[in-house]
C-alpha cells in the first residue's frame, strides 16, 4: 500500500498577517519570509522552501493540509489508490504545484471536509539556513518525523476518519478512553501516524474550526523552558499548562494563537511504537487554563 510519508506544510487564513508575523518570529522563533504575492507570507522551520503558509483572508482557521509522498511513481499509485477507495480527486496545475513550492499535488477532502494535499518534490533551500526570529538553544524538530502534528476537527464519526486516512497509508486508532463524570461513555480521541513520529493528526476534540492545534517540537529541553518564559514576559494567552502525555511522552504546553486556536510547543516525543494501547490520562500536567475564551474552543474548563 502506498503511504504518505509525512506532514510537509500547511496553509492558514489569518485577519492579522501582521499579528501573525510578531507571534511566529517572537513567541514562537519561526523564521517569516516574503511571500510571492501581497498579503501572504511563509514560515519556515528548517531548510524547506516553507512550511506554513499565511494569507489574509480574515478566516483565522486552516486552510488546508500538505501530505508528501516519496516520488513520481508513489504519487501516481497515490491517486489511484484514493481513487478505487472512492475518494475524488483532482491534480493540480502547473502553476498550482508552482504556488505550493512543490513538483506535483493532487487536491482532496477528508470526510468532514478538511482540504488535504498531496504532493511530492519540496522546494529545499541548503543554500539559506533557516535562521530563528528569535534566540533559541537548539532548532525545531523536523527531519523523517515531518514538522510536527495537529489535532482536527472530525464530524464524520471516528470510523469513516480511521478508513481515510488508512486510505493515504496511515496507521492508528483509539488511544485515549477518558472517563467523563456523568457520562456512560469515555471521551475517546482518535490518533494516526505515517512515520517514526508517534502521532501525525489527532481527531475527536469538539473545535468550531478545523484546527483545533498544531504542535512544534524542539530539539533542545531548555527551549520549552525559554519558551515559556517568553511567552510569560509577553502576557500570550496560555491554553493548557506544562505536562506530559502518555501517548506520544510530549513534555510541552499550548498557548493561544492570534487566530484564537492553540499551539502546542514541546520536547522529548518518542517514536511511534507501531502497536496499540490506551490511556486515560496524562502522565502529569496538561490542566486546561481556566475561563480562557477562543473562538475556535469556546470555553476551555
């Protein structure tokens, strides 16, 4: 079965570019670049061309999701397998691929209408190091794993979720049953990978977006650290404090971005261990920030 192979870049409507611009470079230590038209720029992370896309279009929500594949020939099987899974596709121009920094992408939707793309052929710059917005003990952490994960919003129930992804070649399933007082039934998330990377994508949180957040991974510890400090010393709206998860061993925490969904940054991930297990809870930490209010959780408790 041809699989993608990692999560290679993402595209975000934001109202602030501007807003945007101070929060990645001075919270965060993404690198912002010029874009190729007005009203868009690109983040980077490492020596891709980028790895976000901003454009303002007032959404302040996802727009769409960047998959890769290795190459020519598994790009090709890519369409075909989505296609005989009854998956509509349609690959992009020229000028598309050209927009995308990439050799080739085909356009298509998740069940619960989230825009994915596959491409193949990343524009790399070794020529331009990526150089941080602001000082940094270490870089992020990119590389095989792709540069990082997201939790998405789902509305087409878990198991039609599970067989689309399992149709781009990712693994995964149930990972977390958390007990609900009150409830008959755990509140259950659904996490699917496609490298060494523990998880990719996450579903099952309520967002009125489709983004509910994205995480960045350090290299070094002490930038979590550094991090937290920065964002403590800059009064950025803090989402949900330092912990550990127990799936993906992810020491981090989320704070809220201009857009009103989280980011998550972190260190010490480890590798997917290709077998399931459940969890109820976390390891420690991770306690919501209470009565922060974001358009795209409403109210976190």
């Amino acid at each position: 079965m041809t699989a993608v192979t990692e999560l290679g870049y993402l595209g975000l409507g934001v109202k602030s570019i501007e807003d945007w611009k101070q929060y990645a470079a001075n919270i965060v230590g993404l690198e912002v670049a010029d874009g190729d038209v007005a009203d868009q720029c690109f983040l980077r992370m490492d020596e891709w061309h980028h790895r976000i896309e901003l454009k303002e279009d007032g959404t302040d929500d996802l727009a769409y999701i960047g998959l890769r594949v290795a190459g020519v020939e598994e790009f090709r099987e890519m369409k075909e397998q989505l296609e005989l899974g009854g998956v509509k596709v349609r690959v992009g121009t020229a000028e598309e691929a050209s927009e995308r920094h990439v050799l080739e992408v085909m356009k298509i939707e998740d069940p619960s209408g989230i825009p994915i793309e596959v491409f193949h052929g990343p524009h790399i710059l070794p020529n331009v190091p990526f150089h941080s917005g602001r000082r940094m003990h270490g870089r992020f952490k990119t590389g095989e794993g792709g540069f990082g994960h997201m939790l998405l919003r789902e509305t087409a129930g878990l198991e039609k979720t599970y067989e689309f992804y399992r149709l781009l070649g990712m693994r995964g399933g149930i990972e977390y049953k958390i007990p609900v007082p009150g409830q008959p039934k755990p509140f259950e998330l659904l996490f699917m990978h496609c490298n060494s990377r523990d998880h990719t994508f996450a579903f099952g949180a309520p967002s009125k977006k489709r983004i509910n957040h994205v995480m960045f991974e350090f290299e070094e510890f002490d930038d979590v650290g550094l991090a937290q400090e920065v964002v403590d010393n800059n009064k950025v709206q803090l989402g949900v404090k330092l912990g550990k998860h127990s799936n993906d061993h992810m020491y981090s925490f989320y704070i809220i971005t201009p857009s009103g969904w989280m980011n998550e940054l972190g260190w010490g991930g480890r590798a997917a261990t290709y077998q399931s297990e459940y969890y109820q809870r976390d390891v420690y930490g991770h306690q919501p920030e209470e009565g922060v209010v974001t358009p795209a959780l409403e109210v976190i408790s």
